[in-house]
C-alpha cells in the first residue's frame, strides 16, 4: 500500500472489495447444498468480508472525525495482506 493513498481511496478499495466477496458469498449461497470446500469457502469468505466491512467503518470514522493523518502503523494495519487470509 502506497502512504499517499488518500483514507477515500482506503474506504472505497475496501468497499469493492467487500462488495465482490457479498457476490461471491451470495453465489455459493443459492445453491442446493455445497461441498465441503465450498463450505470451507463460505466461512474464508465471510471472514475476509468481516475484515473490510471493519476497514470501512475504522476508516468511515476517521473521515466523520475530519483526520486526514495517517501514522504509519495505521497503515500497516489497515491494508496487510497477511491479514486478509
């Protein structure tokens, strides 16, 4: 993640995001029944979903605030693909 993306840009890449795991969720959802690595894949995706909806309303708030800083752990946190498993 570059340090000059703006919280906007944070946000909106988050809500993309969590947006394309809803539809995928909602996909396997309507089948009839699911395998066990589609079952294993509900649970993965609604973690991930989890995980932006909370980088989304982190973010949301900073935005309400009026902070536009960004410490760089703040960053770290918010956009670690190791986090997103």
């Amino acid at each position: 993640m570059e340090q000059s993306e703006s919280k906007e840009d944070i946000y909106n890449r988050a809500k993309t995001q969590h947006a394309t795991l809803e539809r995928r969720l909602q996909m396997l959802m309507r089948k009839p029944y699911l395998t066990a690595d589609e079952e294993m894949e509900v649970r993965v995706l609604k973690k991930k979903k989890l995980y932006f909806k909370d980088i989304m309303e982190r973010v949301g708030q900073e935005l309400a605030k009026g902070d536009k800083g960004w410490r760089r752990q703040e960053l770290r946190f918010l956009w670690n693909p190791s986090r997103q498993k």
